[in-house]
C-alpha cells in the first residue's frame, strides 16, 4: 500500500537555515546539507526547502546548495519560493531538485501552473496554498500569507489541479504556530473533492496530530518544521506510533 | 567499467548520476549513439511526457539503437514505460521490447501516485539482497500491466509491475535513486550484473 509521508520543511535564507534548529549532535546548525542528511537517515520520507531569500545573491546560492544537497541525499526533495518562471523551474531541476513548489506566482498568473506542467510533467508541480478562514469562508493568501485574496480555497484547489499542478501543500494560517494540530475538516474535503495528493502544513504539536490528519484529515503527507527542529518529535518514534495506529508508513 | 546515462532531453537526470557517484561510479551524460553502444551498462531514464519523448529518441536515432543493445540496460521510470509495446499516455507507440501496454490509473485512486509504496513477487538478481515488501519511491500516472516479464509488483488500484525483465532489458517503474539505501543496492546489483 501506498505509505502516508512524513515531510520537514527547512527555511532557507542565503544558504542558511533559518529559524530556530536545536538538534543535539550537530555540528553546525544552521547547514542545510547536514540537516537534510540526518532527516534522510532517520525517516523521513521527502523534504522540503523553502527558499526565503529576498536577494538576488540568496537565489544564487539557492541553486548551489540544491545541487549539493541532490549530491548527499537519497529521497525526494522540494523546493519552493519566489518561482515565477520556466526557467526559475528548469534552473532548479537542473542542480537536481525533484519538485517545485509555486505558490503567489500562480495566483498571479494560473496559467504559469499550466506551462509548467506542460514542460516538466505534473509530477514535479506542486502547488502550495495559503488560506484562512474569513467570515467563515476559506480565502487564499498570498506573499506568504502576508496579502489576502478574495480566491475561494476550494475554488482554486480545483483549478490548479485542472491546470495541472501534480500536488497540493495545504497551510491553514488559522493553524500554523499554534501547534494545535491541523485543519482536519478542511484536509478532509480537499482530499475526497480533488484527485491529487494533499499535504497537510499547519499545526503539529504532538503525535496525535499527525494520527488525526491522516485519519480524520484524509492528507497524503504531512508537513511540518519546528517539532522536528527542536526535536520535539523524532521522526522514527513518529512512524512507529502511527503504525500502531494502522496508518501505512515507511519504517 | 563505464556507466552511460542517455541524455534525450531536459530532465532531473542529474539524480542518478549522484546516486552513482555515492556508489563510487562516474556516470555520464550522453545522447552519442557510438558511446550508448560501446558503454558496459546503460541507463534509459524518463522524462516528462511520453509522446514528446518518444519524438526525441526518434530525432536522434535512440530508437533503434536501444532495442538492439546487448549489455544490461536499466529503464527508469518513464524510461521503463517506453520500452513497453505503447502507452496510453498521447497514445504513443513505444519500443517494443517488453511485450506489455501501459495504461492510465482509474480515477478511484490519486493520480499520480506519489510517494513511498511496496514491491513485492521479486524475481530478478536485480533484488538480491532486497526483501518482499520493501519500499520504493514511486511518481506516476501510468503503469505497466503484469506480463510474463514481470518482476516485481506493486499495488495501486490494482496490482501492476513494478519491474520489468527480459534478456539484457531490466525495467523498473520507482526511482531507485530516490529511493533510500533500498534503491541504492538495486543500483548496486545492477552495476554487478
């Protein structure tokens, strides 16, 4: 059976990661490479890079960190931020990364989502969403989270898997930090209304969490960072327990 | 011994060259006919769509040379796809040596099927070392049916192959690059064939 997948999610700015990663036995923190290596070694099942860089310079070193990162590591890996281009894409791939997370650029122009899965298959797009709720009603966000839009979340769910995008990473600002667990009834409906992979980001704080989005939340992966980072949770002890649960996992 | 990986067109094909070089092997590149022919093993990776991909290999006389070669050659993904009869992705005829369609998943189950899923049935030295339910990554939305060169399986909707095998042509549908130790040592045991 197809396993359920556990994602850490690294920051990444100039090359560096960026908020807090405390783990014990770690040289050096603030490596991405080194970071990736003990995430692969122990569990999990893909990572995600989030490039945060504001600088032209940091989009630079984004790409020599990816290429030395596909050197090291043995499971898949995204990267995400600030792709607005067929050639942003290709560049990246290029160096080695697996998929591509898009996220304001395709609300900006959706038909990126398109020409992007028309070049490099659907398998390698991702299509990361940012919402909350507003008057009761899911509004995707964009600029990381930082510009509300008056996108309906299922509406624009539908269209970017219609578009082509080979996945979704799902962030419910409403969620996210709280560390009260993720947005199940939300997940839930996305998972049974589209047909592609749903990843749940926002809101781990324990175990259970992971157990519930999975069963009550119906997502395909989870996503998280800081639970990792500070090893709250370790990613081995994650997959055992929720087995126990009978939710199918890699150990 | 030399490792050649067909370059026929844009791609991630830089992810196997990395696993090889983790095996101490320095793989190369190369779309020229004389350096596939004359390599000790060949990898036939898979990229993007199959129609397109399909017209690539024709544009430069890759389709018939792969059909012919005699040393191992190992297709990946999309790779493995094309060396089936044809596929139903842009109706494409394919290459022909396994003697299997490949067809599109139902709509029952999510496509594509992304992720870490189970071989099992393994009948090839290409698992040596490799047990019944392993886990494998795998990204696609098309599968080959089971057939008489099938492998390895996998279920997804239904049971399908996951590998393939026939004389020096080995197919596997995951990413054995991506897929942790396990597809290490399938890339392993297949430098040893």
């Amino acid at each position: 059976m197809l396993a359920k997948r556990i994602i850490p999610c690294l920051d990444i700015k100039n090359g560096r990661t960026v908020k807090g990663v405390n783990f014990i036995d770690l040289r050096d923190a603030g490596d991405p490479i080194e970071l990736a290596k003990i995430y692969s070694e122990n569990g999990a099942d893909e990572l995600v890079f989030l490039d945060i860089s504001a600088t032209l310079e940091g989009r630079k070193t984004m790409l020599d960190l990816v290429l030395k990162v596909a050197k090291q590591i043995n499971i898949p890996f995204t990267v995400g931020g600030g792709i607005s281009s067929l050639e942003d894409v290709e560049a990246l791939l290029k160096c080695g990364a697996d998929k591509v997370s898009v996220n304001s650029s395709a609300i900006k122009r959706p038909d990126l989502i398109n020409e992007l899965s028309k070049k490099f298959g659907n398998q390698c797009i991702v299509v990361a969403i940012d919402a909350k709720q507003i008057h009761g009603q899911w509004k995707v966000h964009l600029a990381g989270g930082t510009i509300s839009t008056d996108l309906d979340l299922f509406e624009w769910a539908k269209e970017v898997e219609q578009r082509g995008a080979g996945e979704i990473l799902f962030t419910s600002m409403d969620h996210d930090g709280t560390k009260n667990g993720f947005a199940n009834l939300v997940l839930k409906k996305l998972s049974e209304e589209l047909n592609i992979p749903i990843i749940a980001s926002g809101g781990a704080g324990n175990i259970q969490h992971f157990i519930d989005t999975f069963q009550l939340g119906k997502a395909d992966g989870a996503l998280a960072a800081s639970v990792f980072h500070f090893g709250e949770i370790e990613i081995l002890d994650l997959k055992r327990k929720l087995k126990n649960n009978n939710i199918e996992v890699r150990l | 011994m030399k490792v050649v990986i067909i370059d026929y067109g844009a791609g991630n094909i830089k992810s196997i060259q990395f696993a090889f070089k983790r095996l101490g092997v320095d793989a190369v590149l190369s779309n020229k006919l004389k350096e596939i022919m004359g390599a000790d093993k060949v990898i036939f990776p898979g990229v993007g769509e199959a129609n397109s991909a399909m017209k690539m290999l024709g544009e430069s006389g890759l389709d018939i040379i792969i059909p012919q070669l005699t040393q191992p050659v190992l297709g990946i993904c999309l790779g493995m796809q094309l060396l089936c009869n044809d596929t139903e992705e842009g109706n494409t005829k394919g290459l022909g040596v396994f003697n299997v369609s490949v067809k599109r998943f139902p709509n029952q189950v999510k496509v594509p099927q992304m992720g870490w899923n189970t071989i099992n049935n393994l009948k090839s030295e290409l698992f040596h070392g490799i047990s019944e339910n392993e886990y494998m990554y795998l990204v696609h939305s098309y599968y080959a049916e089971n057939c008489k060169d099938t492998i390895a399986t996998t279920n997804y909707s239904q049971i399908y192959s996951s590998a393939l095998q026939k004389n020096n042509f080995y197919g596997v549908q995951f990413h054995p690059e991506k897929s942790s130790y396990t597809g290490e040592l399938l890339l392993k045991n297949f430098l040893e064939l």
